[in-house]
C-alpha cells in the first residue's frame, strides 16, 4: 500500500487494500508417536503417507485426530491436501475466484475426494470426528492423541509452546515422486475504503504491522506465518527445529513451486456451511459418496453464483 501525507494511502478509487501475512496449511505430526511406528523423516509421496497412516493403525495409534462437527466441516482441509497431490492447484483457484465455467467436479479431484472416503474407511480419523470442534482436535492432539493433524500455521507458536520438540510439520506429499507441491496459502488481507472516516489512523496501523520490527516478530512468534511488506523488511530469526521454522520454510517451497490455494471453502458466502460440511459429515457417515459430494457441492456453487 503506498502512503500519501499523514500516513492517508495515495491514490483514487474506492478500496485500498494490503495483505499483512500469508498463511501457510498442511501437516502437523507428533514425533514421539512418528518415531514409534518408525517415521525418521516426512513422506515423500502420498503413497508413503499412506504407509504411515496403516502403521499407526496397526500400532493401535490415532493416524489422524481431525476435527468435522458443527458448522464447519474439518475434512475439506485433507481433502483439499489431497486435490493438490493429485492436480495442479490452478483449476481449484478458478473455482474459488469464480472463474466462468469453473467447476469443482474434476477427474483429479475426483480421485481426492476417493482417496479421502478409503481414508474414512479404513479408519484413519478418529472414530467421533462429526462430534468433535476445532479446539477439542487441538486438546486431544496436544495431550498425545493422534499422530497427526491437517491444520495451518497459526498453530505454530502454540504448539511449539505446548509441545516443545514434540511436534512437527510437512506439506502435503504429491501423488508422484519429484512432484510439485501445493496448499492452502493466503494472505490475510485489510482494505480501508476510501471514505473511512479514521483512515489516516487505519493506514498507519497497516504499515505499522508490516514495518515495524515488533510487529513483525509477533505475526512470527504467535502467528507462525511469514509477514508481507517490504522485501527488504526485518525478518525476526527463529529457533531452529521448531514447529515455526518449518512452516516458514514450507511457504518458500510453496513460492518456488507456485503452489499457493485458497481455501475452497471460501469459494462463495456459504459454500462452507451448505455444500462442503454437511456432505463431508455425510461421508464420514457412509451416506455420500466422492462423486456425489463433487456433484452436490458445485450445483450449490452454482445455485449460490445465480442468486
């Protein structure tokens, strides 16, 4: 955002707008319980998460604690880990900006949304998923339940504070061996309209957040996320090893690779609540199926599109 005299962002128009951090999603594992079945480093390939999820049921361990009940249905997160590993993250986006003609039932997410119901049958999420909210998946994955979490890297502070080189992080690994790797990744992002009434005091609290030394080293240490702004900008170091060194180091993978999403829950005002939750609690349940799930969630995206 460029700033004019007393801090009042320049130019005309009705929205300025900037974007103070980018978050970055995918996979949180406990390591105590990684190294019980055998894990010395993140898989690879999709097939050898696979691996380990069998492992740790054979084990008798949790493969994955997720959350699914209420209103927001956790699985899109796995779900959308695994339209990455089998396509590119291109098509996805055209559907979450609502590209004309974009749709969401795709032969590759196709065999995501497959790959998610073998998960479901094979019982690789927790038996109550559909009864379990955000913070009791936090809870029970922080007390040692479960060896793993799909989840974002505002958690990053809280777990290496609460599991202190107890837990880590990778992105989610391609179909293909050598593929290019994709997430969930998006700036959060402010406007100020240009008719603000306390503009000159939003703008200088927008540019305070993306410049200052003591700004940025929250958004690191409690957000875990990478702070935007100048390029030049300080960077606060971090401690190596921690749950927040590696999501900052899955973002710049993530950059290299151009594999940047946004979530495709935001795709419309209520396609999280009408269409992907109560079908994936549907999944979990054995009363929808992965094409069904595509084809109910892309005629509410569109229903929503016309109205």
């Amino acid at each position: 955002m460029r700033l004019g005299e007393g801090g009042r962002p320049r130019g005309e128009g009705s929205l300025y707008a900037m974007g103070l951090n980018f978050s970055m999603t995918g996979i949180f594992y406990n390591t105590e319980l990684a190294e019980q079945i055998g894990m010395t480093e993140p898989p690879q390939t999709l097939a050898e998460l696979d691996d380990l999820l069998a492992k740790a049921k054979a084990a008798g361990i949790v493969p994955i604690q997720q959350f699914n009940g209420g209103a927001t249905g956790g699985l899109a997160f796995p779900l959308q880990n695994l339209m990455a590993a089998y396509g590119p993250p291109g098509p996805i986006n055209d559907w979450i900006f609502q590209k004309p003609g974009a749709t969401i039932d795709t032969p590759t997410n196709l065999k995501a949304a497959e790959h998610l119901a073998e998960w479901i049958e094979k019982g690789y999420f927790v038996k109550d998923a559909n009864a379990i909210d955000y913070a009791k998946m936090m809870s029970r994955f922080i007390d040692g339940d479960g060896l793993l979490i799909f989840d974002g890297d505002w958690e990053s502070g809280n777990l290496d504070k609460q599991m202190p080189g107890k837990a880590g992080f990778f992105l989610m690994p391609p179909a293909e061996e050598g593929g290019a790797r994709a997430a969930m990744s998006a700036p959060l992002t402010y406007g100020i309209a240009e008719r603000a009434e306390n503009a000159d005091c939003a703008a200088f609290f927008l540019n305070w957040v993306a410049t200052d030394e003591t700004a940025r080293r929250i958004t690191v240490e409690v957000g875990g996320s990478h702070p935007m702004g100048p390029a030049d900008a300080y960077m606060p170091p971090v401690k190596e090893g921690s749950v927040t060194a590696a999501t900052l180091a899955a973002g710049a993978t993530i950059a290299e690779d151009n594999g940047a999403m946004d979530f495709i829950a935001n795709a419309t005002g209520s396609i999280y609540a009408k269409g992907w939750t109560p079908n994936l609690q549907k999944m979990v349940a054995g009363e929808q199926t992965p094409k069904g799930l595509l084809e109910t969630v892309q005629r509410q995206y569109e229903s929503e599109l016309e109205n």
